[in-house]
C-alpha cells in the first residue's frame, strides 16, 4: 500500500515544480491551481491560532499572497504544502502578537500535567473518536472548542500533526523545533485533548460496545 501512496507524492511534487516554474515564468494566473489544494488547510491552520473566523479568512488571504509574493524563493528542499503552512503559522502568529490576546508561551511557563490529574479512559488516544462520529456537527464544534483551549505551543503542534496530518519532520520543520521536543509537545497536547473530550470518547464507546452508536448519531 505504501508503494503507491509514494508514487501520488512524488508525482504531485512533479506536478508543483512545473506549476510553480510556469508561474515564475510569467504565467500567473496558474497561481490559483497551485494553490487550490491547500487553501482549507491554510485557513484551519490560521482559524487555530486566531478563533475568529473573518480574522481567518484575512490571514488565509494574506497567506496566500504572501506565497505569491515569495514564490521564488520556495527552492524545492521541503515538500511546497509544508513551506506554504509554514506562511500561514508565521501570519496566525503575527496577528496574535497584534492583537495582543494571546502570548506564545515557552516549554518552562506551562505546568506539567501529572500522572494523577485524571484517570485516562480505556480510549487513551482523542483521536480514537469514531471517524463517523466527527462527521456530526456537534463533535466537530467538541473538538473544534477542544483544540481552541490548548496552549498556544501544543495547540501549533496538534494542528499540524493530527488535523493537518504533516509528519513529524514537515512539523518540526514548520515550528522550527527539534523532533525530541515536537515529541514531548504533542503528547502533552493529545493528553490535553483527551481530558477535554473523555465524556465524549467514554459517550461513544459505551454506544459502539452496546451497537448504538448509529441510532446516536442520526
């Protein structure tokens, strides 16, 4: 299976370089096709950081024109999805400092989470949410709400690695971090998500072991 996927990959960077060689070459309007992939990604990453959704979408904007604007300076070493995220953290960061709402915190500020805080439920992962049951609008405002409460260091880091999907190298890559620490952050981040989410993940499992949980989620 993994042969394949591979194949999709390399052959989507193919298809990149030449749209972005076009654009360089005076092409312009081929920009949009370039982008047309990542624009959802672009504004979840930039929703994340600012919880406001017009403020998003000006900093999705920005992020794109800032990508065209440096185009050329993109050179091919990391995958274009992972530099044009990268753009888009970088604005939802800008516009946090200008705001003033929320500060980026460091390692040393956030108070370690402890083994006895909480008994973790017998799904030890939040992500072992039902996929069928993210599909329900009333989950994804749970989850949604769940990733707006992390602290700003392990809300970037769950973003990118379980709602974007970046590997562990585009995501240390893109908060310029080492993979050690990337590591740490997000499995303090997915505890915290899981302690936010556990009456909906012990809701959920009790319905999937009795045979319930379609009739609760129609």
């Amino acid at each position: 299976m993994a042969g394949p996927q591979k194949t999709s990959s390399v052959e989507t960077q193919e298809r990149e370089r030449a749209l972005i060689s076009r654009i360089l070459g005076g092409e312009m309007d081929m920009f949009h096709e370039l982008i047309r992939p990542y624009e959802r990604m672009v504004y979840s990453t930039v929703f994340a950081m600012v919880k406001n959704e017009a403020e998003a979408e000006d900093g999705a904007q920005d992020t794109m024109i800032s990508a065209f604007r440096h185009l050329k300076s993109f050179r091919g070493d990391s995958k274009f999805s992972t530099w044009l995220v990268t753009i888009a953290m970088n604005e939802g960061r800008k516009r946090l400092r200008k705001t003033k709402a929320i500060g980026v915190e460091s390692l040393d500020e956030v108070t370690e989470e402890h083994e006895g805080d909480f008994t973790p439920v017998v799904l030890t992962d939040w992500r072992e949410i039902p996929s069928v049951a993210l599909e329900k609008k009333e989950m994804r405002e749970k989850v949604r709400a769940a990733v707006q409460e992390l602290p700003q260091i392990y809300k970037e880091v769950v973003v990118l690695r379980d709602l974007e999907e970046l590997n562990q190298e585009e995501t240390a890559a893109v908060l310029g971090i080492p993979i050690t620490l990337l590591k740490v952050r997000l499995h303090r981040g997915r505890i915290m998500m899981q302690k936010k989410l556990v009456p909906y993940l012990k809701r959920a499992e009790v319905l999937r072991e009795k045979g319930l949980l379609g009739r609760f989620l129609q």
